[in-house]
C-alpha cells in the first residue's frame, strides 16, 4: 500500500505541476497570438432538415500554435477568460465573422429558395456579458459595415442564466430588439430549467451533443431529446440539434420534427474559402 501511495505520489505531483506550467505557458503565447495571425475563423454548416439546405454557419475560433499545432478553443478559450483576454479575442472573431456574413450576403449566397440571408451564429461567452464589456458595440459594428442584423446570431449558454443580473436580459433584449436572433447553447448540459425559456427572450435551442450522440443506442435519450424538440416548438422557439454524425440520428431528428442539424454528417467545420466551395457544391 505504502508503494502504491509513493508511486500515485510521484505519478500525480508532476502531472499537477505540468498542468499548471502549461496553462501558463499557453496564456502567454494567447496573448501574442492574435498579433501574429494565428488565429482564424471556421464555418461549419448549419442544414435546414426539411429542405436539405444549408441555412446558417457556426463561426468557431481556431489556434495554430507555431510549436504545438492546433489547439483546441475548448482547451484556450477559458484560459483567455481566466487572463482577461476573452473581450479582445471576441470582438476580433466578431468582426470576421460579421465581415464573412456580409461577403456571403453580397455573393447572394441564401439560406432559402426564397432568398433569406445565410445567417452566421457566433458564440459568446456569460464572462464576455459580465465583463461590463460594451455589447452595443457589435451591434453599432453591424450598422458601420451595413449589414443586416438578421445576418447575424448570438449562441449564448445556460451559465449565463444561472446569473439572475437583470442586465443579461437586458442586454439580450437589446440584440433582439436590434434584429440579432439569439440561440441558447449546449441546452440539456447545466442547470437547464424550463423556467429559463419561459423567462429568456430566445429564437433558437440547440441540444447539445450528447443527447445526439445516444440517441440511436439510448430509449432515454431519445425521449428526452423528442421531448426537447416538441416542448420547444409549443413555445415558439425552434431547434437545432448539434453533432449530428450518422444518417441514422439524422433521420431520427428529422422525424422528430428537429428544426436543424450540425455535425460531421454535413460538414466539419471548415476555412472561409472551403465554406464559399462546399456552399458552390452543396445539392440544392
Ligand atoms: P460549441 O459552441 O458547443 O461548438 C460545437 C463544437 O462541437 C465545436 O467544437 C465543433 O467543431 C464540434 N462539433 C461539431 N460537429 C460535431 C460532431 O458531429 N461531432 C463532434 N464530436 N463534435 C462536433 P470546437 O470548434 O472545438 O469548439 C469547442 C467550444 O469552444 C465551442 O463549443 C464553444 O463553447 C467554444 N468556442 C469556439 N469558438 C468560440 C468563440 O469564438 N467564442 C467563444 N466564446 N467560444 C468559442
Ligand atoms: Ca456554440
Ligand atoms: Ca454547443
Ligand atoms: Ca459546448
């Protein structure tokens, strides 16, 4: 026992340090990461299930690291909120991602037959909403390019819920009442209350992955994820279901009257010049 003890010692002590020696070492690269162009934006598709069509994009950040290659924003994202830097990595994928809708809409790339914008979801983060970080100015941005506020989403999560300031509704009163359609994140994974749609003003859910992911092999999960789908429509809200990967959850979704798919079924998500290429290719 007393070995094990030694050797869960020596096995635990340097991973702890190592974590913590990286985080700090990826923070600081963070910070220079921006300046020297090694971030981007890509696009993954976001399929209306009805027609076929592609509809929408999720903007997603991306890190190519000079030394360690990619990085996942799952991995620096939360870095960048612990190290003040999330508010000035935001606006920047705000404004590309502002600047590729506005390149689609003046293609005359549509998300429908009868012409609607391709609109482009961009996440935003509770801590990019409590930093008393100026959210009008995204929306002033949008007017200064001159583009539709329709163009545009904000994917927002159930942590900023949790949150009871009175300023998040506000603030999320504020893009809706501009015409930026607001998508509620990862829903079925926190605190997820009924209570909260009743009370958010919200256009879109997005059922988070896992349920997705099991819902083929799991009755459960396939109840819940009907019953996500069915409940949101009663209230007016539609639905996209996320990491859609077979045809078989695919055809799932469709059947329980799912609104949207996004997954590696249609497309990872991809550069602005492939995004431009897939939408040329897509079978309309
Ligand atoms: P998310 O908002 O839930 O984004 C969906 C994630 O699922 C993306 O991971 C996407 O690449 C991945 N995904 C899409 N389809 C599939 C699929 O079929 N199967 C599987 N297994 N995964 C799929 P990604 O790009 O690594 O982003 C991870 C998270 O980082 C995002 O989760 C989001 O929370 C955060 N993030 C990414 N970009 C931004 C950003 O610009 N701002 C902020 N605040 N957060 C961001
Ligand atoms: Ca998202
Ligand atoms: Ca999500
Ligand atoms: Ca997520």
């Amino acid at each position: 026992a007393k070995a094990l003890g030694k050797n869960r010692f020596c096995y635990f002590v340097p991973s702890i340090q190592a974590i913590f020696a990286e985080r700090l070492q990826l923070g600081h690269d963070l910070r220079s990461a921006m300046a020297q162009g090694q971030l981007d934006v890509y696009y993954q598709p976001i399929v209306d299930l009805a027609t076929g069509h592609i509809v929408k994009a999720e903007a997603l950040v991306r890190w190519h690291h000079p030394r360690r290659g990619w990085i996942s924003p799952a991995q620096f994202i939360p870095i960048a909120e612990d190290i003040g830097l999330i508010n000035g990595i935001g606006d920047w994928v705000f404004r590309r991602a502002a600047g590729m809708a506005k390149r689609l809409w003046e293609s005359g790339c549509s998300g429908t037959p009868a012409g609607a914008p391709l609109q482009i979801s961009i996440n935003k983060s509770p801590r990019q909403f409590f930093t008393g970080h100026a959210h009008e100015t995204w929306i002033d941005h949008l007017q200064e390019i001159g583009l539709p506020a329709e163009c545009i989403a904000i994917e927002i999560t159930e942590g900023l819920l949790l949150d009871e300031r009175p300023d998040v509704t506000s603030k999320l009163q504020q893009f809706r009442r501009a015409g930026v359609q607001v998508s509620l994140d990862d829903f079925g994974t926190g605190y997820s209350a009924m209570a909260y749609l009743k009370r958010l003003d919200i256009d879109y859910l997005k059922i988070d992955q896992s349920f997705v992911r099991d819902m083929t092999s799991t009755p459960s999960d396939r109840a819940i994820t009907e019953a996500i789908i069915a409940m949101s429509h009663k209230l007016g809200l539609r639905v996209v279901a996320e990491g859609v990967e077979t045809r078989e959850q695919r055809d799932l979704l469709s059947a329980a009257g799912c609104d949207f798919g996004q997954g590696y079924w249609f497309s990872r998500a991809l550069p602005e010049d492939e995004f431009f290429k897939l939408l040329q290719r897509w079978p309309d």
